[in-house]
C-alpha cells in the first residue's frame, strides 16, 4: 500500500508540474478583453467610465449629431437643430426628431447609444435607456471634439485623418487670404436676432474657429476685449461700428430682425461701403463639425479672395 501511495504522489507531482508549465495568454499576446467578445468598451467620459457598444448602430443625437454624422454613424433619433440644419436635413431624412423630454419616444427607438450635452435634462433616466456619453460645448476645442466622436465610435483613425487633412488646408488658405487682405487686416463676425446683434469670438462656430484658429486671421481690438472670452458679445447697432473688422462676415438669421441693414449707421461701416461683407446663413453655421467646417472654408476661400 505504500508503494501505491509513492507511486501516486508522483505521478501528482509530474501533472502538476505539467500543468504549471503552461503560460495563459495575456492581453498582449492578442487575446481579445471580455469586454472585446461582448461588443463592448469603456470609454472614459467627462463623467467617468462608460461601458458603450464597440460599434453601435443604433445612435441617438441630443448632441453632437453633425460630428456622428461625419463620421458615417447611423443615427435614429436627432435633435431638432441639427434636423432643420439645411446641410444635414437630407441626411437626416427618414431619422426621428426626438429631444431630452421624448423619453417614450426614444424607448421605441431602442438606441445602443446617446450622445447628451451636458445641459440636458433627465440624463439619469436616458442612461437607463442606453448607455449615455455627455459632452460640455467648449470644454474640448473644435477638433478635439471630432477626435473623441471619432474614439466614442471606434472611428479614431477616420477622425485624426481628417483633423490633419483640414489642419493643413485651412492654414494654407489662410496664408493665401492675408497675401491678398494683408497680414494686418482684420475680420468681424456678427449675427442679427430679433433684438439686438452679436459679435463673436473665436470659438462659437459660425465659422470663427475656422477664421481665427485655423487660417490665423486677426479680429478687431475691440472684439477681441468684449467677446473673446466669453465667446460672444450682444451689442446694439449704434455701437456696431466700433466692433467693425476691415471684413465683416455676417451670419444673416433668416428667423432675425435684419432692419439694419437699412440704417445709415450699417452703410456707413468701411467694410460696407467697400463692399467687403461675407454672407452666410445662421442656420448651416451654427456648429463646428468637419461638414460644415468644410462648408464654411470652401465659402471663405472664394469670397476673400
């Protein structure tokens, strides 16, 4: 009996050494994460780690629709902004409107992913809906926030590529714009509303990153004391003049008061009477996405020069 029991013992000894020989596979030898084998990742958002599906296919935009959107992503719930956006309304087609408070709505619409601002409402209630990824408009600059669109939707190559590619044309177009209006001319951007006027800074769309970041142009003293910081500036048209570029780009809101255009005060601004005023249409100006970034380059492109 005790030779059984030696003879046991070793033969023990030799399987579990065998076994011990073995090396599992780790991550770096290419074995995909469980989170991998279930469709999902985590992604690091402003408000902690989300796990989201690794490709969703079922996206709803309460925010940052334009950048999902240029980015190839399947939208099936959208904002009404972007869905009355006249560069987006043909590729929103057949997409349901929904908003913060269409809570049944977007149950129905059974998403995989919501994409939130962080001003909207019942953020706890849509997470429970799907997973819930919220941004805060300005916290990342304008191509940044391609860049996390593009991680969020594992389009990160996509995304940098095209970062790169813009980076390079608009900087090109800006050298070629100052050869022309001179390398000390300066630009103004305003918008009409029902009250009053605006000027903006360099970053609150309507083409302003595009002008001041990108292509490197100059913006007035003036403007640059009221409205960089805060990213805008309301003012009357009495004191329009005084924020008034060599250049004005106005951002003409069919929905505003554009009586002023017919006051002396407007004729009189040097930009004006030379002629030297960009239109565009608020409503296909209002965010900074790669669409309309494009749109708006290819605008400034031919009217400065």
């Amino acid at each position: 009996m005790k030779k059984w029991s030696l003879l046991a013992v070793l033969v023990l000894v030799v399987v579990l050494s065998a076994c011990g020989g073995k090396k599992e596979p780790s991550a770096d030898a290419g074995s995909p994460s469980p989170e991998a084998k279930s469709g999902t990742v985590t992604y690091t958002s402003e408000n902690g780690p989300v796990t989201v599906p690794a490709s969703p296919k079922r996206i709803i935009g309460l925010s940052n629709a334009p950048n999902v959107i240029a980015l190839g992503g399947t939208l099936v719930g959208v904002d009404q902004y972007t869905a009355g956006n006249p560069l987006f309304q043909e590729k929103t087609k057949g997409v349901q409107v929904v908003s913060d408070e269409s809570l049944e709505k977007i149950i129905e619409l059974n998403p995989d992913l919501i994409i939130a601002g962080s001003y909207t409402k019942n953020l706890d209630k849509l997470s429970k809906i799907a997973p819930t990824v919220v941004y805060t408009w300005g916290k990342l600059d304008y191509l940044e926030q391609q860049k996390e669109i593009g991680k969020l939707l594992n389009k990160e190559k996509e995304a940098q590529a095209w970062v790169d590619d813009f980076k390079k044309r608009a900087e090109a177009a800006g050298k070629e714009i100052k050869t022309k209006i001179g390398e000390n001319a300066t630009v103004s951007v305003i918008e009409n509303d029902d009250k009053q006027l605006y000027v903006f800074g360099n970053n609150w769309a309507r083409g302003t990153e595009i002008l001041y970041q990108a292509m490197g142009l100059k913006m007035p003293q003036k403007v640059v004391d009221a409205a960089l910081k805060p990213g805008y500036h309301a003012l009357s048209i009495e004191a329009l003049p005084e924020f008034a570029g060599d250049y004005i780009v106005f951002s003409k809101n069919p929905d505003g008061n554009s009586s002023f255009l017919n006051t002396d005060t407007w004729k009189n601004i040097p930009a004006v009477k030379s002629g030297r005023v960009i239109e565009i249409n608020t409503k296909a100006a209002t965010y900074s996405d790669p669409v309309t970034l494009e749109y708006l380059l290819d605008i400034f492109k031919k009217s400065f020069k």
